[in-house]
C-alpha cells in the first residue's frame, strides 16, 4: 500500500501545476457517467414499453408521466422516448470524444513540459556533472522516458479514472434496479477472472 501510495505521490509531482486542470476532467468524467446512467437506467422501461406497454404504463412510470403531465399514446410515448434515448446515446458518444480529447491534451501538454524542464536542468547543469554521463542517456530521458510516462502511465490512468466512474454509476443503478442481477454478474465476473 505504502508503494501504491509513494507511486501516486511521484505522479502527482510530475503533474505539477496542471494539478488544478484534474477537478474539471473528473467533472467531465462524471458528466458522462450520468448520461450513461440515463441511457442504461432508460432502456429496460423502454424495451418493456414496446413489448408491453400496458403493464409500464399502469405501473411507477405511467404514474410519473401522469404527475409531469404527459399524456401521449403508446405507440406515441414509444416514438418519443426511443428519440429521447437515441439522442442521449448521441450526446454521450460527443462527450467521450471531447473527454478523450482532453486527455491527450491534458497528457501530451504535460509531456512537452517535462520535456522542456529535462533540457533544461540539463542545460543548466555544470560541465564536470554533465561529461559524467553519456549523451544517449540525456536524448533517452527525454525522448523515451517521457514519452513512456505519458503513453504508459498518465493516458492510461486518467482513461482508467474516467472508466472507473462509469463502472461505479453502473454498479449503484444495477443495485439500485435489480440487486439480484448485479449479485449474478459479479458471480460471473469473479468466475472469469479466476
């Protein structure tokens, strides 16, 4: 645990300062999760409203649609709501591709300026400490190294974080809708992994 921690320790250092740009990707993150949620949360009302759609209609969700004051046929409410989710779905494949977007910024961003700060102390550090080492191991750090750190490390940690935050409003809707479902699929999970 300790190493976990002293790892992440060192991620955040190279970060730096564009730490304070982190609060804005994990909302964006969450933004998208939410409309995950929406979707999925949409779809079991959905396919059962096309298969039966007296039974949805007289049930919690006709109840809510009463109260908001919607009152639509059911070949109607069909047609609506199969727009309304087929534009969620849209608006949250746009959102994953800004969110990626802001990932490779945020990473590739961070690789330019450990790159500069490298040459940098390398420029600035004095004759005797810089013969001491070979000239391919000054080009390695910072053309492979933090190459490496971006690709390796930083990208797949923020797309790691940004998956998470689905994973997790997943799981709180499966256990909310159907605990026996999520209990099932965790089962399953767990079997595959074994």
């Amino acid at each position: 645990m300790n190493s976990i921690l002293k790892y992440l320790r060192e991620i955040f250092y190279l970060i730096g300062s564009d730490k304070k740009k982190l609060p804005k990707m994990i909302f964006l993150f969450m933004l998208v999760s939410l409309l995950d949620l929406i979707g999925i949360g949409l779809m079991g009302p959905y396919f059962t409203l096309v298969i039966n759609p007296e039974k949805v209609l007289n049930g919690t969700f006709g109840t809510i649609l009463e109260n908001i004051g919607i009152a639509l046929a059911p070949k109607e409410l069909i047609v609506t709501i199969g727009v309304f989710l087929v534009f969620i779905f849209l608006l949250k494949g746009i959102a994953a591709v800004f969110i990626n977007r802001a990932i490779l910024k945020f990473s590739w961003n961070r690789q330019t300026v450990l790159r500069i700060k490298l040459m940098k102390s390398y420029q600035e550090a004095s004759y005797i400490k810089f013969i001491k080492r070979n000239s391919s191991d000054y080009v390695q750090s910072i053309l492979t190294l933090v190459g490496q750190f971006e690709g390796h490390v930083l990208q797949p940690l923020l797309r790691l974080f940004s998956e998470g935050v689905v994973a997790i409003g997943l799981i709180i809707i499966l256990s909310y809708t159907t605990g026996l479902g999520l209990l099932l699929l965790t089962l399953i999970v767990s079997l595959v992994l074994i």
